[in-house]
C-alpha cells in the first residue's frame, strides 16, 4: 500500500505484519545475509519503492487535468478554437480503458472511506418492512415533479431528427446539444409562446414508464430508491405505475395535448378494477399540484365527470411528498429577472461564464416560456406571506421581516420605488414582462384566497382555481386519507434585495442585488426555514392548518404531517440516508419506510410528527374559518396578530437594511 494512501486510509485494517525490530537487535547483526548489487539494480529498486507513492498522486493529477481540459473547452469553444464534434462523442467508459488500471485502483483506494460511509443498502427498508409482514396491497401511481420527467424529441423535420428518441430534458445529450446547438436546443425546449403548445414543426414528449423518474441523468437518481424497495416487498409493473407529464405545459394544456388527466383517471380506474383495491397517489414537488388539480378535474362535470363520489371510490391515500402546495417562491425571480439563490452565490468567474454561456435575459426567456413553471408562483398573497411590517415566519432574532418579499435600496430608480409584498411582486411582475406571458399565465393560473364557502364552491366551476389549495377544496372524500411528508431545516430562499439592471442591451429591469450580505442576508437573498427549495409555510400550511378549515376540506379527510429533519451525512454529496433536501429526501430511509407503509396499508399506524414551527406560522396566517372571517357587520374581523410589529430592537420603527 502507497504511503499517500496510507495517510488516507488510516482508519482502514491493513495486512498484518511483523513488528519492526530495534536496529541494534542481534537478530540484525547475526546471522543476516547480505547481497551485492550493481548501482543501476539499486537505482531500479529506489524507483520501484517510489511508483506507488506517485501513482496516488497521479490520481489528483489526472482528475485535475480532466476538469482543466474541461474549462479549456468551454473557453475555447466561445472562441472558435476547437470543434466540440469528435470530444463530446467520448464517454466516461472510454476514459476510463484508456487511463491505467493501477491508477483506477487507487482512485477506488483512495474514496473507500466515503462509499463505506454512505453505502447503505438501498433495499433494506423494504426488507426490513417485509419481515414485519408488511406486503403489496394498494396499486401505487407515482406523479414526478419538474426535474424528475425527461422530455424526449419525437419530431421529425431535419432539425430535430438528429434528436429523435432523444432526451433534452434530463440526459447527457441535452447537456450535449445545450453546448453544441444552444439555439435549437431553446427552439426545442420552449413552447409556443402565443398558444402554450409545440412551436411549429417541434414534438416534445414527457418519456414513460419508470424510466422517465427514476434517473435525471446517469448517477442521479430521482425514484429510484423508492421502486427498489416497493420491489421489495411485491410491487412490479403489473401495480405500480409513473405518471409523468410534460411539466412546461400549463394544466389546461395538459389536457388539451396530451389528454393526460384522462389517461390518469383511466388508469387509476384500471388498477381499481384488477387489484379490487383502491390506488395510492405518491406525488412530489410540483407533481403533488397536478394531483390536487386531477382530483378537482376528475368530479368536474365537462372535464372528468366522474362525479362528486369518484375519488373516494378509486383513491385510498395521497402521499404528498415535499408538495409545493402554495408555491415555490424561488419561482419569482426566475421568471422575473432568470436568478435563483443557486446562480446568485456564485463566484465573480462562475457568473462571467454562465453569462456568457446562457444569460439572465435568455434564461428568464425560458422559463417565461414554459407555463407550467408558473403555476408554481406563490398562492395566498400577503395573507399567507405577510405585509410590509410582518410575516407569518419571522423569527425574533431577525432584523429584516420576510413580509417585503422583494427589497429595493435604491429609492429614486423608475423600477424600485418601493420595497414590494408578495401580493406586489406579482403586479410587479405583470408589469415589467411581455403580454404573451402574463396572458398564459393569467389564463391558467389563480393566486388569491377564497374566504368563504361559496367562493370556494363556485371557483369548482373555474378550472383555473383548481390548482390552488386556498381557491378550490378537496373532493367530498371522507374516506380519503392525506399524508404529508417533507423536509425541514436547510437554509431557503424567502426573499430577495434587488437592484436596477445597468446594462441598457438587455430587456431586464432588475437583477438580485448580490452585494447585500449582512446576517441572515446572503448575496442579496434572505434564507428562512423550509427544504433548501420550498419554504415551509409552502409544504407545510395546507396540510398542518388549511386542510383543517371546513371549506377547504367539507368532507374531513383525514390529513397526517411528518416532518424530517434535515441530517446530512457529510461524506455524502446527496445527503445519505436522513437528508431532508427537497429532491435528495426521495432517497431518505424514513420518508421509504413510510411511503411502504401506506402502500402496504398500515398508514393509520403513522402518527404526526412536527419538528418545526409550522403549526404556531399557521395560526398567524390571516385565514379563518368562515364564522371568524365575517362579523355582523360584514366587515373582515378573525383573532388579533399580536406579533403584526415591526420587528427590530424594541419595535419602534421599521427596519430598512441599508448598504453595509
């Protein structure tokens, strides 16, 4: 074993060996055979001593020069230098025949203490459960999220046949054609953006079958875990399916193109009728949005018309996995000006890259383009997120309230006269953006609250309420059991500073004003509570209040939270086995043994678990049950906010952080 891994590896058993013996002992000097050679046979032997030393430092080497040939590319390829054709036809396997097999050995060596670390068996939730008599009972159909459905090119003009059956959404080939053929890659990508639906001559699907979800790319798993161990315990093609769907395309087109709510019920109706058992929904993310808007649309007369007792009749439970159920309010600056936390942490050189490579303009471009990415704007407006003093979540060793979602230093700019509510960044963003996308999004999508029953059951008639929770209710499905889990603890996005753009060749008026950092401020954006994606009062109000409210829930469907913390292993870049990351919680062994539970029947056995502040947030959301909403008088009345003050050291004024 090399010296270098030797270091590295000091934790690991070695070989044994005899103890090494003291220079002056006898057994050195009696006895002992000495041999003669020649100084090019004692130069050959210091080398060999020395090979296996360099090779751990061949490992570094060649990693190193792998990413530097990578940057070089990237630079050269804007400059015309090289041609990309011939490199991005090579693969890791290809790599790897050509670098020497003792140099993979040691690289193996060398990351044996982190795979040991973060190798649990991925099955061993399942047959864990399988001892305990727990089997497959209920049919179970999994509704992906955003990330987690692969978008394949099925068109046929001589621009996209060299992408036919090909995937540009979650493969290496989009990873390839963004590099390649950016401008096709966008014309492929985004939808029409008059009607919401293919641009002329392009035919993009959502990939199916399990295939679609369990991987985004080779290596990053998505279900997998979860269909490992369903396996485990009896489940297979034949009762457990994935419903994935196009995600750029608003839930009317959905339907309209792919008629994808009546293949759902259709098959819902299917597993019913062979199993002789009611389905399970598992949904996550966005997928729990579209779930909540099939359940609406199923009952619906002239859409589904499966009637008011149809989901009590075909679903048993819905799973609804880190569900961003009043939005994701990273959605907003995407839309709004192409940044998120993820592109406004970057370093001064990763920004110069990714600008080059793909900027704001063009990114805000195509996210504007895809409508189904803005149903996942905030619902609820200053009710739920709070005013210009306040917010629901504000913590009391805060010095900036979450209620002013978007702030403004400056204050005589055109674009930044005020700080804005969320309520006002909606109207804001309507402003300052074409009117193609405000008419898709304004024609799909409903972001208010319904304060009464009969606002509530006259929006069952408007399909473009039913993809919010505080507009539309749930179906009259007293059997119907609701079971919530989602992540807690990771630092997310809850607002934002801004800044006036400078540059006067883009169409962007504003950008994140990354040069505000102070306390809970990071980069111009502000980190409350919630799984790293969405915020808690997202994944966690409906379920913990809402749903408790009679209007929003009539028929009393037995809703359940479980919340997880957010434990990451450290050596493991997915978190390992008790992460409470937003995407990596899907290979959380807890959040397997539950979903195998409910799917195996035993859910009423699962009992709430809250390790957050969710419930006191909930109380102070300004949504009432309908007697505490109305007074006589008719007036809006409900219990007093006793903490609606500014916050800040004795609450004597608002706060307004200011350069430093």
């Amino acid at each position: 074993m090399s010296s270098l891994r030797q270091r590295f590896l000091s934790s690991r058993p070695s070989s044994p060996s005899p103890s090494p013996t003291p220079p002056n002992s006898e057994s050195n000097a009696i006895g002992e055979e000495l041999k003669l050679v020649s100084s090019a046979k004692l130069q050959e032997l210091k080398k060999g001593a020395k090979r296996a030393h360099k090779r751990g430092h061949s490992v570094v080497f060649i990693l190193g020069g792998l990413f530097g040939v990578l940057l070089a590319l990237f630079f050269a390829q804007n400059q015309e230098v090289i041609n990309f054709e011939g490199i991005l036809d090579l693969n890791l396997e290809s790599l790897i025949d050509v670098i020497p097999a003792g140099v993979i050995k040691d690289a193996k060596d060398l990351t044996q203490p982190e795979r040991d670390a973060v190798n649990y068996d991925s099955f061993s939730v399942g047959l864990h459960l399988q001892s305990q008599g727990i089997k497959a009972l209920h049919p179970v159909i999994m509704v992906p999220g955003v990330i987690s459905t692969g978008l394949e090119s099925w068109g046929t003009e001589e621009a996209s046949r060299q992408y036919f059956r090909k995937r540009l959404w979650g493969s290496w080939t989009m990873m390839r054609a963004l590099v390649m053929d950016k401008a096709g890659w966008k014309r492929h990508i985004m939808l029409d953006k008059k009607t919401g639906l293919d641009p002329a001559g392009i035919k993009l699907r959502a990939a199916q079958g399990f295939d679609a979800a369990d991987f985004f790319i080779t290596g990053y798993w998505i279900w997998n875990k979860i269909l490992q161990n369903l396996a485990t315990i009896g489940y297979d093609p034949a009762n457990a399916f994935t419903a994935a769907y196009d995600w750029r395309l608003s839930y009317q087109n959905l339907e309209k193109r792919d008629h994808y709510f009546t293949r759902l019920k259709s098959y819902i109706e299917v597993a019913v009728l062979t199993s002789g058992q009611k389905v399970v929904l598992a949904s996550h993310s966005m997928g729990s949005q579209v779930v909540f808007y099939f359940m609406a649309w199923a009952e619906a007369q002239g859409h589904g018309s499966g009637g008011p007792e149809w989901v009590d009749k075909h679903i048993d439970s819905w799973i609804n996995i880190s569900g961003c159920m009043l939005g994701a309010l990273k959605d907003v600056p995407a839309v709004l000006s192409g940044e998120m936390k993820d592109t406004a942490q970057l370093n001064a050189f990763a920004v110069y890259g990714l600008e080059k490579f793909l900027s704001k303009e063009e990114r805000a471009e195509i996210f504007r383009a895809m409508p189904g990415i803005s149903s996942m704007l905030p619902k609820g407006g200053d009710a739920v997120w709070g005013n210009k003093t306040w917010a629901p979540d504000d913590r009391p060793d805060q010095n900036h309230s979450f209620g002013t979602f978007i702030n403004f230093r400056e204050s005589n700019s055109s674009h930044s006269l005020q700080n804005l509510t969320v309520d006002d960044s909606l109207n804001y963003l309507w402003e300052h953006s074409d009117t193609w996308y405000q008419d898709q999004v304004r024609h799909a999508y409903s972001h208010g609250v319904a304060h009464t029953t009969a606002a509530v059951e006259s929006n069952m008639k408007d399909s473009r309420k039913w993809v919010n929770p505080l507009e539309a209710r749930l179906p009259h499905a007293p059997n119907l059991k609701i079971y919530c889990f989602y992540g807690i603890g990771k630092a997310t996005e809850r607002s934002y500073f801004y800044r006036e753009e400078k540059d006067p060749l883009t169409k962007i008026d504003v950008q994140i004003d990354t040069t505000v950092s102070h306390q809970e401020i990071h980069n111009g954006v502000i980190l409350g509570e919630g799984d790293g994606t969405v915020s808690v009062l997202s994944t966690g109000y409906m379920c913990a209040k809402g749903w408790h409210i009679r209007r929003y829930n009539p028929a009393g469907a037995q809703v359940k939270v479980f919340e997880m913390p957010h434990e990451p292993d450290r050596f493991s870049p997915r978190g390992g086995p008790n992460t409470g990351d937003h995407v990596d919680i899907l290979g959380r062994s807890s959040l397997n043994d539950l979903i195998l539970r409910v799917a195996g029947g035993k859910g009423d056995l699962i009992e709430d678990n809250f390790v957050s502040n969710i419930r006191e947030y909930s109380e102070k959301v300004k949504i009432y049950e309908e007697e505490e909403f109305h007074s006589p008088s008719g007036t809006v009345e409900g219990p007093v906010q006793q903490s609606e003050e500014p916050l800040g050291m004795d609450n004597q004024s608002e706060l307004s952080l200011k350069a430093g």
